[in-house]
C-alpha cells in the first residue's frame, strides 16, 4: 500500500515540476543519450526500458524555467527500480537561490514521506562522476513497523548554467548495482 502512496507521489511531483516537451540539442542512438548543453552522455543497457527522452532548446534557457525531464529508465517489467534526469536553467548570479531551492525539496520530500507515515532516514555526501563532483541525498524509506519500502538517490550539480538532477530508485543491492553502474558510466565533456 504504501509503495502504491510513493507512486502516486511521483506522478503529482512531476506532472507539475516537469514540462511536456523539450526541442533540441540531444542524440539517441540506439542505447545511447546525449546532451549537447551538459556535455553528458549515458549508455542505457538494451534491456531497459526508456519511459521518455527529451532535449533541451533555447525557450528552456531563462531564469528560473521549469524543470525540464531528460531521460527515464527502468528494467522491463520492473517499475519500482528506475533512473530519471532532470535539468533546469538557472543564470550564475541566482546561484544562491538554487542552493536555497535545493534544501527547500531536500524539506519538502521529507515532509511529504513523513505525512505518509514513513520512516525517512536520509544522508547527505559528495560522490565523483566522470571528475565531476556530485551531491548526493540519500533516502532510505521504511513503513512505520521497520520493512523497507525503497532507496533514493537524488544527485545534483550546477553545469553549464543548468541545474542538472539524477534520480536513482531502488529496493535490492542488486538493482542498486546496476543502476549505479549505468549512471557511473556516464560521460561528461
């Protein structure tokens, strides 16, 4: 039930933080995804599933824009472990207001697990990708009784005037495994 909850959760957060259609600046060949603006490249296995793939365009580029979803995967028929990538355009001087921005979502996905009587336990860290340096806020989700419902890892970094986002959800070590190293992968220029 409470899975159903995180779900639900997700499809509200981004029908409104995600716009519909993005133009531009990317390339998909075959498993590969590319985005000129970031410099970033990924290479999604065959089989997983890509659930949307978008492209940044110059109306993306003002202040404050919508986030604008990048890619999302999963394994077929594996809903519950998946990677998605957002980026948002931000100009240096409002640098500050991202950092505030992010601890204010940082607040607001606890507040919304607790208000779903969940047990949130969440950790803060720096991981590098590709010689880049990530943050990374971890969240570990429990029912009220202890069992585990999912692991989330959301990793950002201000690139090339973006807010770059990856979200990585999992359950199992071994989903964890496979999505880390799909995302570990990555290339940036």
């Amino acid at each position: 039930m409470k899975i159903k909850y995180i779900i639900i959760f997700f499809g509200i957060l981004i029908s409104f933080t995600f716009c519909k259609q993005i133009d531009s600046n990317k390339e998909i060949k075959k498993t590969i995804y590319q985005c000129k603006d970031l410099g970033w490249t990924i290479n999604v296995p065959e089989n997983w599933k890509i659930t949307h793939q978008n492209i940044l365009n110059n109306s993306t580029k003002k202040d404050f824009s919508e986030y604008n979803e990048l890619i999302g995967f999963h394994k077929e028929k594996d809903t519950l472990n998946y990677f998605f990538a957002t980026a948002q355009y931000y100009k240096n001087e409002h640098i500050n207001e991202l950092k505030e921005s992010h601890k204010k979502f940082k607040k607001l996905l606890y507040d919304e697990y607790t208000n779903m009587e969940m047990k949130v336990d969440t950790s803060s860290s720096i991981k590098i990708i590709d010689h880049l340096d990530f943050n990374v806020f971890h969240i570990e989700l429990s029912e009220i009784n202890g069992n585990l419902i999912q692991f989330q890892d959301i990793y950002s970094r201000y690139i090339n005037n973006y807010d770059f986002s990856v979200n990585i959800t999992y359950k199992k070590e071994k989903e964890k495994n496979e999505l880390l190293n799909i995302w570990e992968n990555s290339k940036f220029k």
